[in-house]
C-alpha cells in the first residue's frame, strides 16, 4: 500500500501593520498599506484592521497602490509585473493585468479614472484601458526602472491645434531623464536630462503647471510646463529649433540633503510635502502670487528706510535694486518652509488626507519601515509668530512587531501564541512566561497582569537556548559564557511592591555544566533521561540528565548546529545546522541515520511532530519544509514568506504550524485532514509546476533570437522599438490557450463525423433500407446541450477578458483558421457580437502576413465580413435608437423639473420672460479666490 502523509495548508498570517515594500493610501479616515502579498485596510482611529485582500495561491509581494477618481477602485501593483484592481466596498478583483517582467513601481490613473498607466523595473511604460480591461500599448524608451507617472491634461484646445487629444504622460526613471509622452501617437515628444543622479520621485501641481523632481543627492528642481507650447503641438521656433514643453525653473532648498524619496501636493490645500530624510517630512506652505508682492513691498519699504540711514550709498543705486527685485516673483518667496513632521521611525511613503479636519487643520498619514503607522495633524497658518508644529493623532503599532520575529511559543492548550523581537527568546510555562536575553538575563513575566515579576542574573554572556523539563518542574539555560545552568521552579510570596496577590514564580539555580565552547541550543529528552547540548564547534553532547555524565558526542556537521529536536520516544535526535544540512541521529549509539542536504541556505530550526517521527525544518531560503525522519523522505514545500525564517514552533495537538520570519509576519500552516499527499504525485506536481513556468518564461524573453536560439543569432528588432502590443505569457493565458485549442478540435472532429454522415446519406435515396441514424452526439455536447460552435463559444466566454488576447497567441495558425469558421458562424447568429469583433480584429492584425499569403482564408473572410457587418449595423440601430430615446427622456425631465419649480414659486409665462431678461443684462463677475 503506497504510503500518505496529512496536506498543510497556508492558514491565517499575522503580526504586521504594514510593510516597507510599498507606498501607502490614506483617505481620512481608512489607511490603505502593503503588507507583503497583501493590502490592509486599517481604521486609523479606532486601530483595528477593517479588512485585507487577499487573492489565495498569489504571493508575490505589493509593490505599489494607487486609489482611482472612483473612490471605491484601486490599483495594487505586484512584484512579479501583474497589477490588479480592487474594489474597496467588496474586497474582490475587479480585473487582473499582466504585462510588466519585473515589479510593477509606479501607478497613474487619468482623470476619469478609465485608463491606467504602469510602470516597472523593467523600464516598460504600459497603458491599460480599464473599461475594457486590456492594454493599449507598451511604451519604451526609458533605460532603467520607472519611478513616478503623471497624467498632463492639456488646456482646452483651439480648432487648428495640432496637438493631442488623447492627452499627454509624464515619466521619471532612475536613468536621470524626465520623459513627455504623446499618447495619440504613442512616441516620446520630449526628453529632459534632469538630474545628474537617479530621479527616486516626481509630482504635478494641481494646476498642471509646475513640476517637483526629486534626486539622490538630495536636489530638488521645479520645472514649468508651457501650455502654449502643449496646445501648438510640435513645432519649430524662429531659429529652427523643436519647441520646448517642459523650461527649467530652479531649486528648491530643503532642510536636509539626503535623498528626496517622495514628493506631494495637497489635494486642496497650498502645501507641498518633501521627505528627503529618513524619519521626518518636511512641509511648505505655497503662498499667493499677492501675499509675495506684499512681501516684497514691506522688504522694498525697510530697504528705502535703511538707505535714508546710509549715508555711504546712494540713493540711486538703492533704488534700482529694488525695482528689480519687486517685479519677478521667485520659487523660493513661494514656496516657504512651514514645518516639519518627525516621525518615531524610518518612513517608507507618507500621503495626504483629501479632506481638512473641522479644525481647519491638515492630516498626513506616515507609513514607517519598522511595521508601524503613524498620522500627524499639521495646524492652519495664523498670523502669531509661534512655529507652528505638528502633533500626532494616532497611532497603529500595537498588532506587530518593530524588528524581525525571533522566536515563538505556545502555550500547552494551543490557545495563546507568544512571539519575541530583537534578540530575546521566549516560552510559556503555565501563566508566567520566561525570556532569555543578550545580557546574560532571564525575564520573568505574569501574563495575567502583563508585569515583569523578576529579573534573573543567570549569565555573564548572551541566552541562546532554555528549555523546559517534560515533567514542568526545571529549566535549563544554555549561554555564550559556555555553562549549562539547570534552575528549578519554585513559588514565593508577592512582595509589597508587586500588585500580585497570589505566589509568584521565581527560579532558583541548582547546578552549573562548564563546556568547551559557547553553548547554542539545550535540549532535554521527553523521557527527562538525556541532555543534548549544541557547542560552537559543531558538535552535540549528550549527557545523562541526573548525573550530568558524558554519554555521546555526535559530531559530522561541518558548521555549528543551530536548533535540534529529539523524538517523542527518545529514539531519534534531529541536528540542523548553518552548513545547510539535517542529521537524523539514534541516541541509542550516537549512529547518523542520514544525512540530509535540506535547505540552499542555513537551516535555523527542526521541530518533531507530536508522536510521530515526522518532522518540521526553517531555513534562511523563506521556505518551511516537510519531512518523515523513518524513511528520510521530503514530504512537502510551503511557500509564503518574504524574508528568512527565523522561528518555528508545533501545535501540541498537531493540528498546526507555526512560523516567524525576518519579514515581520507570523504564518499559521494549517493541517488539512481531507486532503492526502502521495510522494510521488508531489513530486510531478513540482515538476510540472516549473515545466509551465519555465515556458512562460521562455515565451516573455525578449532578448530572444529569430529562428533557432542560437548564440549571436539576430535580435528581434520589435522589441526593441519605441512602441509595442502588450502580451504577457503566464500560466493562465497557456492554459486558456489550450483549453480553447482542445475546444476547437472537439468541434472540428464533431462537425467533420456529422459532415460526412449527411454526405453518405444524400447519396442514397429517403426510402433505401441502407439510412443509418445519424451517429451519437458528444458525451460533452450532449451534457451541455451545445452544438460544436455554442461549444467552442462558451469555452472562449469562459477565458478572462484580460488574459484572451495573450490565450489567442497561444493558437497555431491551423486552429486560427477554424476559429475564423467558427466567428462566421457567430456573426450569423449573433451570439456575442462585441467579443466576435475583438477577436476577429484581434487575429487579422496578428496573423496578418499569413492571411494575405494564404488563399484559403479567402473563403472565409468573405461572409464573415458581409455578417459582421450586418450584425454590427444592427446593433448600431438599436444603440442610436436606446440613445435618441434616453435624451428624449432627459429634455422631458428636465423640462417637468422647470415647469414644477416655476409652478411652486407661483410665476406666470410673463414673470418668467421677465427674470429670463433680468439674468440676460446682468453683468458677469469673476470672484477669485
């Protein structure tokens, strides 16, 4: 009987707030922030998460969040490439973009919010048409990773303008160019060298006329945009040169000349926010064009005053100056520094809330690397001379930790995790829990009251290991200072300072093992006979618990043995070490049973199942592994951290697993009791896995020879031009891909029997004894009461809009052939127009050297044109008549709306004309604000 082990699952992740692999979004009230392959939707207030996207089997970490003009839609770039768009009301996909090779970095909606921009690390700019959720093209030209995407709308547009309608796109990359780009024509009009180092960060007034880029040297420059220039077009000047779109400005000073990671305007208010240091945004305030001229008249006042007092400086002269300065108003009088927001931490992305408080005061939401979220209320300006500061409101830090997890432990009824940071190493025993640290101390902590009940001076050097006796009664230490300390637990009464009434733990030391070398790990047996200690030098001993005499000295690793377990019947010992092996070891004799090449970095942790000899391994490569210590089998995989497992700890039921990782988070690894694993279908199923991986990839390469592959073999030059179809081969569009092409021959096959049974019929005559009934349908067809066409229509339904174009690549020129047989057939009955339209298009301007060389494809393209066209005439006439009938129906409302409003104000048809010629005369008045 072939052997079956028990399926884990990945189960609930926790522990972060919110991690640093993206920006963040915040709207006032909900904080949108990555964390990791998720998107958390915190309520600031209140601290308490609301909601997380989560889309199952996907674990590529967020890369980049950007909320749409429709409030409730946003965009979520991933780091391998795909981009989705979520809807914030129901926590679901709306749709899935594939199209980047690398991660997605940067994300611009337009102002409707119908088409989206990407960018990446693989220098592409892609522009998506969310309505009809597929790409529009790709753009190329940037030289490395793309860091910010500015939709430019350009002013209303005179008749003979030459410019585009489409709009314009602006781009910065970490190659020091700001490009402009045209999107009805899809090339690059203007290309600015703006920095002498990577631009990390660009942003657009609202206006839309001032730029603010952002270097790593910590510069930050201001551009202005030419309109006039925009609404021209490209055109040359007097002296023969391209007119210029983007003028350089000057710069702006900043308080401090790190790197300028991100730059933003408020939404409604006159400020601008730059971080260019690690832990603190610095704030502007934008004042008035009027404000700088009043200014710069009290300047201009106190200048004449001092002139009046100098007596060695004429007049004259003063006053030239003066003139001068008073009429050009500079970026620096406008922009003013206002004040700075230091947070508690290093801050990863910050972002403004649209709406001011009933204060009139600003919220700016910071999202800091250490795992926490933090927002700070920014005060009005008033007219004291107090400088002003910022104040934080809130706060969300308490559901994670700041640095990575180290070590975790459960309590004996599974029902209450502990996990510990920064250095300390932690266990439960009944209510008190005791954690060993760098300092040589034990911490002694009440988990009913949360308060440090002891401190404990156990060692001169750093903790590594403690361990509690199977029978709950003594603990041993192991230290860097090379002694085993074994304490026994004793209850004593509260003192007068402690809020505790009952008796409190305390430890009290009963013996000392002096070792050779540091001590790394302790371990007691479950039978309490044996002592394994871990040294520095590679090595295990084994000691008898009692009399603490040498027993065994298991040696082999070649670098120092990190954690090890022993088996619930006191017969196997696991090792594992930095050498990146496991050993399984009998501690009847000290013989190595096998040894196992186990992870492709170093191994931090092994763990035994609960009564079995099934065991569990973390290692630096993220992954957590599955084996059987009887036959030295590797069982399963499990994927799903970002960074180095650090700790691992076991259900003592069984039922679970538990992992924490350099990543911050905490995963749960569920036991699946319905769902079994076979070794060898695992195995295939790992195969597979990379097989379909490795074509997509093989399929995406762009670097690619024509024809065989071979090295030096010419460069396709499509890939290397400035603007590209966007298609992206994953395992999805394959399979959709194939699914589509084993519809097809179904129905070929289907069509050809019936075919050639109605052939053989009408040769014979209705009467002949020799007629057959026709033969049976397809078991399939039958099933889903279909005909072959209805079949193959239903299977290309079934593909996502957003991965059928790239399915369709997948098809060999006979089966386009068959598809186009098949859109005749659909044009003719109408089923599905619009998609039969996208597909047919689709496929001629793919496949369009081989349809016009091939005369077959004649006969087809002929009555699939005279239907298509008939269908689409069709439902034109129905879409014009829908609309004139909408509109008719809009007048008549809008026409009832009046009459009933003049009805309620009691004004008859003279009174009416009357106002109507009142409003007519009136002159019209421009309030600026």
């Amino acid at each position: 009987m072939v052997k079956t082990y028990s399926k884990h699952v990945p189960g609930t992740a926790f522990g972060l707030v919110c991690s640093p692999s993206s920006n963040s979004q915040y709207d006032g009230k909900f904080a949108y922030v990555p964390a990791l392959e998720d998107v958390l939707v915190w309520d600031v207030k209140k601290g308490t998460m609301i909601s997380m996207w989560h889309e199952i089997s996907h674990i590529a970490e967020v890369t980049a969040i950007l909320q749409s003009p429709n409030k409730s839609v946003f965009a979520v770039g991933y780091a391998d490439g795909s981009i989705r768009l979520w809807n914030s009301g129901s926590n679901t996909v709306v749709s899935t973009f594939n199209g980047h090779k690398k991660s997605v970095t940067a994300l611009a909606f337009d102002e409707q919010g119908t088409r989206l921009a990407s960018g990446s690390q693989d220098t592409d700019l892609i522009l998506w048409d969310v309505v009809a959720e597929a790409g529009l093209f790709r753009l190329r030209g940037h030289r490395d990773q793309i860091t910010a995407i500015q939709f430019i709308t350009p002013a209303e547009l005179p008749s003979t303008s030459t410019a585009s309608a489409s709009g314009l796109l602006l781009t910065s990359s970490k190659d020091t160019f700001l490009k402009l780009w045209d999107l009805s024509t899809q090339h690059c009009i203007q290309t600015v060298v703006a920095h002498r180092s990577e631009i990390w960060t660009m942003n657009v007034n609202p206006a839309q006329d001032l730029i603010f880029t952002g270097s790593g040297e910590g510069e930050l420059k201001a551009w202005r945009i030419d309109h006039e220039a925009l609404s021209n077009g490209l055109r040359e000047t007097e002296s023969g040169e391209v007119a210029k779109m983007i003028l350089p400005d000057s710069s702006l000073p900043l308080a401090s000349r790190h790197r300028v990671s991100q730059v933003a305007f408020h939404p409604s208010q006159p400020f601008l926010a730059v971080q260019s240091h690690d832990r603190s945004v610095e704030i502007f305030r934008i004042r008035s064009e009027e404000e700088v001229l009043k200014k710069q008249a009290r300047r201009k006042k106190r200048a004449k005053e001092k002139l009046v007092k100098d007596k060695n400086q004429s007049e004259k002269d003063g006053n030239g100056v003066e003139d001068e300065e008073s009429n050009e108003v500079k970026l620096v009088d406008l922009f003013t520094p206002y004040l700075v927001v230091r947070a508690s931490g290093k801050i990863r992305s910050f972002d403004f809330a649209e709406n001011i408080t009933s204060k009139g005061s600003l919220q700016i939401m910071t999202a800091l690397s250490s795992n926490a979220i933090e927002v700070y209320s920014v005060p009005p300006p008033t007219k004291s001379k107090d400088v002003p500061e910022a104040v934080r409101t809130f706060s969300v830090d308490l559901p994670g930790h700041r640095t990575d997890v180290r070590t975790l432990s459960l309590s004996s009824d599974d029902e209450i995790l502990a996990s510990a940071s920064n250095g300390t190493q932690d266990l439960y025993m009944v209510a008190e829990i005791a954690i060993g640290t760098k300092s040589g101390e034990i911490l002694i902590y009440d988990l009913a009251s949360s308060s440090l009940i002891e401190t404990i001076l156990a060692h001169t050097g750093t903790v590594w290991s403690l361990h509690v006796r199977a029978d709950q009664r003594a603990l041993v230490s192991g230290s860097a200072d090379k002694d085993v300390k074994f304490w026994e637990f004793e209850r004593k009464d509260a003192t007068g300072e402690s809020a505790q009434t009952r008796k409190l733990l305390t430890l009290v030391h009963t013996r000392t093992l002096k070792m050779t070398d540091d001590v790394l790990a302790v371990k007691y047996s479950p039978n309490g006979k044996f002592l394994a200690v871990s040294l520095l030098d590679s090595t295990v001993k084994v000691f008898y618990q009692d009399s603490l005499k040498f027993f065994l000295s298991l040696y082999g690793h070649k670098l120092p043995v990190l954690s090890m377990d022993i088996s619930h019947d006191s017969k196997l010992i696991v090792t594992c070490s930095a050498d990146k092996n496991v050993k399984i070891w009998g501690l009847d004799f000290g013989d190595c049973h096998k040894s196992i090449f186990a992870h492709d970095e170093s191994v931090m942790q092994v763990a035994f199942e609960k009564d079995s000899h099934y065991f569990w391994t973390v290692g630096k490569d993220k992954l957590l592994k599955y084996w059987d210590g009887d036959k030295f089998e590797h069982i399963q995989n499990l994927r799903g951290h970002h960074g180095e497992i650090w700790a691992l700890v076991l259900s003592h039921q069984g039922r679970f697993v538990v992992t924490g990782s350099h990543d911050k988070s905490i995963r749960v690894w569920d036991k699946d009791e319905d769902d079994q694993i076979f070794l060898e279908e695992e195995r295939e199923r790992e195969l597979e896995m990379v097989y379909e991986n490795g074509i997509a990839d093989s399929l995406n390469r762009s670097d690619r020879g024509i024809g065989s592959g071979v090295e030096g073999a010419p460069v396709d030059l499509a890939a290397q031009a400035e603007v590209t179809a966007v298609s992206k081969q994953t395992t999805e569009t394959l399979m959709a891909g194939e699914r589509i092409m084993e519809a097809i021959d179904l129905a070929d096959k289907e069509r050809a029997m019936f075919q050639a049974y109605e052939d053989d019929m009408a040769k014979l005559p209705e009467d002949s004894p020799m007629r057959l009934q026709p033969p049976p349908k397809n078991q399939l067809l039958a099933q889903l009461d279909k005909s072959p066409d209805e079949y193959v229509l239903w299977v290309i339904e079934k593909v996502r809009s957003t991965a059928l174009q790239d399915a369709l690549l997948v098809l060999p020129f006979g089966e386009v052939v068959s598809l186009m047989g098949y859109l005749n057939m659909w044009a003719q009955k109408e089923l599905n127009i619009p998609l039969v339209s996208q597909i047919i298009f689709f496929l001629i301007k793919t496949h369009h050297h081989q349809i016009v060389a091939n005369r077959v494809m004649r006969t087809a393209l002929i009555p699939l044109r005279k239907h298509l066209r008939a269908a689409l005439q069709r439902q034109k006439d129905i879409l014009g008549y829908n609309l004139a009938a909408l509109q008719y129906i809009r007048r008549r409302n809008d026409a009832d709306r009046a009459a009933q409003f003049y009805e309620e104000e009691g004004m008859d048809e003279e009174k009416v004309r009357a106002r109507i010629a009142e409003g007519k005369k009136r002159k019209r008045v421009d309030i600026k604000a």
